[in-house]
C-alpha cells in the first residue's frame, strides 16, 4: 500500500480518544500540520484506521491539513471502509480519480451459416481446421458443348468460392474433376467416328435413303416405347425433320435431276438425320471401334472448350484439376479397398458396391442425401450409364440397388489393366478416388447441381466411406438449383439447351452473372428475356451511379476543400451506409443470400441518388469522400461476386480488357476540355442567335460521341457532365431514343390529320343549309314540310310529337352553323 507519510508511523490513538468532534478535529489538523508531507512513502495502519474513523472530509476551511489528508488517501484507498472490510488501493494520477471502466455490452458476431443437403437445414459453417477450407466439386462430363445447365452450377460455385475467399477470409483448396471416361463419351466417340468414315464414303442417293429407311425402323420402336413426354417430343421432331429431308431426294433420284442438285439434297438429308444415323450404325458398327484414342480425342477437345467457356464467364479456374483417365491406377486401389473392407464383390469381371452390406452395418448408412430414392431403379440406371444396363450386366448384381464401381469393358470399349480383368471406371468411384486421393478421409465441402444428390453423391458417399471406414467423408454437401430455359425444363439429352457462347452473343459475362446473383443460388433459377431484362435494367442502374460519382470526383477542390463540413442530409445518407453494410453482412452470413445483397445495394445507390438530386436542386455539390467511399464499397463487393473483372478501382470498367484504367485515365482530361469549349460556343450562340452552332453542337452529343461510347449530358444551369460509357450500349440507347421521338412524331402527325378531318367534316356539315339536312334520308322519311323538316316515316306514318320534337331542335342548331358558315364566308376567313 502507497502512502503519504514519512517512513515513522504516527501514533493517533491519543488524538482520537478525544470524544468532543471539533476538538478531535482541531487536535489531528495540528498533528498532521507539524508532519513532514512526503508523497510515495508506505501509509501505516495508524493511517488507515484514522481514515476509517471519518466520513467525509471537515468542513471548516481551517482544518486544512485534515482536509487535504482525508482527500488523499480517499484518492488512494476509495471511500472509508467500514471495519473488517478490505481497502483496496484505487489507481490514481495526482488527487483525482480514473472512474471505473468496462467494456461495452457489443452485439453478438453474425456467423456464416450453409445450407447442407446432408441435414436439409442452414447449419453454422465450421471447418475442420482453423480457417482452411478444403472443397471438391463435381465437374463436367465433356462430349458436348458447355451450357446455360453448367453455367447456372458454375458460376453460382465461383460466387459462393469468391465470398468465402475474400469476403469471409477463408483459406478454400477447390479441386474439381473433369470426367472424360464415362458411357456417354464412349458411345458419342463410337458414332462421330462411324458417322464421320460414312460420311467420308460419300454414299449414293439410294444408298444413303436405303440407310436413312433402315435406321429408321429401330428408331420407330424406340419411339413407339418411349413414355417420358419431353423425350417423346425429341424424338419426334427428328423423326419428322428426316421426314421432310427425305421427300426432296426421292423426288430428285425419281426425277433424275443432275448430280449437283441431287448432291445438295444428300448433303442436306446428311445432316438432318445424322442422329439417326449415328445411333443406327453405333449399334451394328460400334463393338468393331478398338482404337482407345479415338475415345481420348473427343473429351479433351470439349475440355478445352470448357474450359474457355468458363474464362468467359469469369470462373475462377480450380486450385487443381483432375481427369479419370489420369486416376485410373488410384481408381483401382479405391475399388481393391473397398471388396477388402467386404463392401464390394467381384462378378463376371465386373465389381459392385454392396449396399445391403453396407447399409447393414452399425456404422454406416446408405442414402444420406435423398432416403426416400433409395430403390429408385430409373435413377439408378441412368446413374450405371446407357451401356451397362444390359439385361446380362444387371443380372451380375446381387441386388438391383447395387452399383458398378469397376466394369468390364465389351468390345468397342477403352480398357485398362486391374486384378479383375481389362476395364474400365464406374462413374460413381471417379469422385470418390480422386476426392479421397487429394484431400483426405474427410473434406468441408463437397458441391455439385441438384440433379446429382441421388445416386451419384448418394453412392460416392456410401463408396468413400467404405473405404475409409468413417461416417463423416462431407461435412456440408451444397447443391446449386436446377436451370429452366422460360419455364421449360433443360437438358442436353433432349436437345433443349443453349449453350454458352449462344448465351454469350446476347448478354456480356457480366450481365449473366448479375442475374445469378438476383436468385438463390440453391434455388431454380428460369433463363428467360425477363430474367435477363431485370439483370440489364440492374446493370445499367449501378453503372450510371458509377458515372454519376466519377463526374462529381473530377470537379476540382483544393487539398483541403476536399474535407467538407457534413451536414444532416451526409449524416443520415452515412448512417444509412453502414446500416446497409451491416445487412448486407447479415445477408451473406445467411446462407450467402446474394438475392437480398443485391436489394440492398440497390437501395443504397437510391438513397444516393435522392442525395445527389437534393444537392443539385440547391446547386451545391455532393460529399465527394462519402460518395467515393460508398462508390468503393459497391465496387469491392461487386469484385467479389466476380462481377467486375478488371482491375477497376471505381464502378465497371470501360472497354476492352485490361484498357480500363489507362483508357479513362488518357482520354478523360482530354473531354473534359472538349465538354467546356462546347458550352463556350453554345452560350455565344445563344447569345448571338445562331441556330446551327448548336445543331452542331447538339449533332456531336447525340450523333458523333456516342460512336466512340461517350456521352456527355446537358443540364440547365449546370456543367455538362462527361461519361465514359461501353459503345453498344449508347448505340442501342441512341436508337431507342429515335424510336420514341420517331413514335411521338407520327402520333402528332396523327393527331394533327385527325383535327383536321375533324374540322372538315365540321365544315362540310355547316355549309349544309338546314332545308336540306333532312332531304337525303329517304330511307327514314316519306314527306318534308315546306322548311324540310320530316313530317312522316318511311312507311307514310306521321311522326310523333317527341320525333318531331327532336328533329326540331337538330334543325335548330344546323340553322346556327349554317349562319355562322355564312358569317364566316362573308368575312373571308377560309377560301
């Protein structure tokens, strides 16, 4: 304990047995009065028991030294203690006391939560090692070009891996496969092949319609047993397209036409019925196809057309990236592992998982993902591949629930060397041995599209854990939502897609991008011109605020002016900046819920749009550091989503990659002084009165700029601000613009011809003189009284009081116009 006193102890028992107050006051104020006063020396216990013995310090400004004691110590030890309770020292500078602190209640931390097929709940998103992430997801099967299916999977995978990556800070290991062994490579590979050497015989016209009546048989019971209405549909419209091919070569072998003109009617039929061709002779031809290299050349020719596809979509390429066919040897020790662990059996040199075995067993279980399909014998035949469905390979099962994990190749097959005998990898153990090889018994994340839970990520589960022995290979298994093309259902087997350069033609990487992010990345999401429309209208939303806040950052201020004193209308749009930051938080954190991201960003930009709008209406200029910082915010998250792909440091970029900041910075100074010597010369035309100076000027605004994508816009009063903006698009807005003032013009034109119509007609009916309004209706009236108003119908009858009545009043105010007609013709006011 820090005292005040010198180091011998002050005996104050006689001091304080005086039982009068004032004395005892008086008598310690002289005590401590004639002691040296030494700060930092040990305070004895003499001390603190005088202390206890007051309450508070005297009043009496002469007993000075008491009160000075008292203070000091009350500053070292808190308030006096009553007896038996501990002092404790109170930290102190000088006399005056440092008040208690304590932290702030704060808020609880927002965690990221998935959600995960495996509970079919939002789950706290945990790793199993600190901030590592390690993920696998499923890639595509190449024998056909890339489409809007594998974007919609794709591109919702590269923003869920950007947002754990760089929003979250996550550490992710992404590996994805690229499955270039498979039923349909093999069987696609064997008819391009044969179809290709047909072709390549060039076949007569007989020949080829001899054929083309052959294959058509089988295709016809195909049909015929077809009961999948969308399959049905397909096959239908090649059986009528090869229909309609066919007719015009039978005419022209029957017509003897020249050989040109019968050559161009093959070449055609050629093409039209090459699906059916190529199916018909796939299975008379197909088990004489031994070249395994003819089964290589397909895959890796779509890979790489995948994987420029992807490029173009702006999806981040895998971390690592593996093929079956360079796995197989890991393949097969999976599959060796597996029968040793009594989950598989060997039969006719294929091997199959037992799922009775392993569903059987305590530690196990089969069908984690969708239980309710187990049994599903539809799904677990297209899951086996269309050439292992034979009726010999399924009697090899023990159970018609069991997979193939290793099939032995039939002639027309590739084949590779393992203890059972020349074959080749089911489709299921390709994940499960490349997953397990690199990333462990147990990975975070495994991902893949929804059709894919049941039996492929059912049975790599079941296979992986056999193999491992554990319950626990995929901690959180995410699925991206199915894709439809305006409500209809997509798929490649149906022939009804759109592949991703299509996709490309018509919308930037970007806009498709943005329409991802608008939906739920696990829900259905329909490619359609309305979808398509919302991520435009979107795109051009966020990009005239970008613009906006560039042209009011380029206004000059000094070093200083560039600090502004805030006002109410900066402090509420800034408060309602970090409310929106705080939601957008809590949105991601919500199942990365990027549809609710983007409202809120939306309703961001509005609020800083009323904020500019305010500010100009006042002619004051905007906050520039608070709508630069917002800028920059909006921009950092819209890197993130991968929806800004340069190196842009404010809003979208401007031109062709990698011009962006070099262009705007180079050109940008350059229009500014082009902008001003433009309003110089439209003030002096105004002034002056010379009208084609400003058609001039108004002719490089709307005509000439816009073909080298700037816009410059006018405002009253105002500087004219200056953009940097993407050529097609002030093209399409240039040509918009003349739509409308071309659609205004002719309803003016219209309206004008209408008047006009309209006041002939009325001048026609006043030169009429009312005697004679009346005489050409003879299919109404039979008599005319002397004036020619109707006394009769037609049938002789006399009319009416009320009929007459009312023709009357008719004849009444044609005698009016008639009068003024003639008013009017007198004072010469028409020829």
């Amino acid at each position: 304990v820090s005292g005040i006193f010198g180091q011998q102890a002050p005996d104050y028992r006689s001091i304080l047995s005086i039982s009068d107050e004032a004395a005892r006051a008086q008598a310690l104020n002289e005590h401590l009065s004639t002691r040296s006063y030494v700060q930092g020396y040990s305070l004895s216990q003499a001390d603190v028991d005088a202390f206890r013995q007051l309450s508070a310090p005297p009043a009496d400004p002469q007993l000075f030294h008491v009160a000075r004691w008292f203070r000091h110590i009350e500053a070292l030890l808190g308030s006096p203690c009553g007896k038996g309770q501990p002092c404790r020292l109170q930290a102190s500078k000088g006399r005056r006391v440092r008040p208690q602190w304590s932290p702030p209640a704060g808020t609880q931390p927002c965690r990221l939560h998935l959600y995960n097929s495996l509970t079919r709940n939002k789950e706290v998103f945990i790793p199993q090692d600190g901030k590592k992430v390690t993920w696998y997801c499923c890639g595509p099967t190449v024998y056909d070009a890339s489409h809007m299916g594998h974007a919609r999977s794709y591109i919702s995978f590269d923003i869920l891996r950007r947002v754990l990556k760089d929003y979250f800070k996550f550490d992710v290991f992404y590996c994805m496969n690229i499955t270039d062994i498979d039923d349909k490579i093999i069987k696609r590979a064997r008819q391009n092949h044969l179809f290709e050497q047909y072709r390549e015989k060039r076949p007569e016209a007989a020949q080829l319609l001899e054929d083309v009546q052959a294959a058509l048989k089988p295709f016809s019971v195909k049909l015929n047993e077809t009961t999948d209405p969308d399959k049905k549909q397909m096959l239908e419209r090649i059986q009528h397209a090869v229909q309609l091919a066919t007719e015009p070569l039978e005419k022209a072998v029957q017509s003897r036409l020249t050989g040109e003109e019968v050559n161009s009617c093959v070449e055609v039929l050629l093409e039209e019925a090459k699906d059916l061709l190529s199916d018909w002779l796939d299975s008379t031809l197909g088990c004489d196809v031994t070249d395994n290299s003819i089964f290589s050349k397909l895959p890796k020719f779509w890979e790489g057309d995948f994987h420029r596809d992807m490029e173009a979509l702006n999806v981040l390429p895998p971390d690592v990236l593996t093929r079956v066919s360079e796995y197989v040897p890991e393949i097969v020790n999976f599959v060796q592992k597996i029968v040793d662990n009594g989950y598989g059996y060997v039969s006719n040199g294929s091997v199959y998982f037992d799922t009775a075995k392993f569903a059987s067993s305590e530690k196990h279980s089969y069908g984690k993902l969708v239980p309710e399909a187990v049994g599903d014998q539809k799904a677990l035949q297209e899951g086996e591949g269309d050439l292992s469905i034979s009726a010999d390979r399924l009697s090899e099962k023990r159970s018609p629930n069991d997979f193939a994990l290793w099939k032995a190749s039939k002639p027309g097959e590739p084949s590779w060397p393992c203890p059972w005998g020349k074959g080749r990898p089911g489709w299921h153990i390709e994940c499960s041995a490349m997953a397990g090889t690199l990333l462990g018994a147990s990975m975070d994340i495994h991902g893949g599209g929804f059709d894919l839970r049941f039996p492929h990520h059912d049975n790599e589960l079941a296979q992986s854990e056999a193999y491992f022995e554990n319950d626990c290979w995929v901690r959180y298994f995410l699925h991206t939502g199915h894709l439809t093309i305006a409500g209809c259902k997509m798929s490649k087997s149906l022939k009804n897609f759109i592949t991703i350069k299509d996709a490309l033609k018509k919308h930037s990487a970007r806009q498709l991008r943005l329409a991802f992010l608008m939906h739920s990345w696990k829900d259905t999401l329909d490619y359609s011109s309305n979808t398509m429309e919302s991520a435009l209208q979107y795109e051009k939303f966020l990009n005239e605020f970008f613009l906006n806040v560039k042209d009011i950052l380029r206004a000059p201020v000094d070093i200083t002016g560039q600090f502004e004193k805030w006002g109410d209308e900066e402090a509420e749009l800034n408060k309602n900046f970090y409310d929106k930051k705080t939601a957008i938080h809590k949105a991601l954190c919500d199942n990365v819920d990027t549809r609710t991201v983007m409202e809120e960003m939306r309703a961001l930009v509005s609020q800083c749009n009323l904020y500019m709008a305010a500010r100009k209406a006042v002619r004051k200029r905007p906050n520039q550091a608070l709508l630069e910082n917002i800028a920059l915010y909006l921009t950092h998250m819209l890197k993130i989503f991968g929806a800004i792909e340069e190196d842009s440091s404010l809003g979208f970029p401007v031109g062709g990659p990698g011009t962006s900041l070099s262009l705007e910075a180079t050109v940008m100074p350059y229009l500014q002084v082009l902008s001003e010597f433009r309003e110089g010369v439209r003030k002096i035309a105004r002034e002056q009165k010379v009208p084609e100076i400003l058609q001039l000027s108004d002719a490089l605004r709307d005509d000439i700029l816009p073909e080298l994508g700037v816009r410059f816009e006018d405002h009253e009063g105002l500087p004219t601000v200056v953009k940097l903006v993407d050529r097609n698009t002030l093209l399409k807005e240039r040509e918009e613009k003349r739509r409308v003032e071309e659609e205004k013009r002719k309803k003016k034109e219209e309206a004008a011809r209408r008047k006009q119509e309209q006041e002939a007609a009325k001048l026609a009916k006043m030169k009429t003189p009312p005697s004679e309004m009346f005489l050409s209706e003879t299919d109404k009236y039979s008599k005319f009284d002397e004036n020619g108003l109707p006394t009769h119908d037609m049938e002789g009858k006399e009319l009416s009081k009320g009929q007459a009545k009312k023709l009357k009043k008719l004849f009444e105010a044609q005698e009016k116009l008639y009068k003024e007609y003639l008013q009017m013709a007198q004072n010469g006011s028409f020829q």
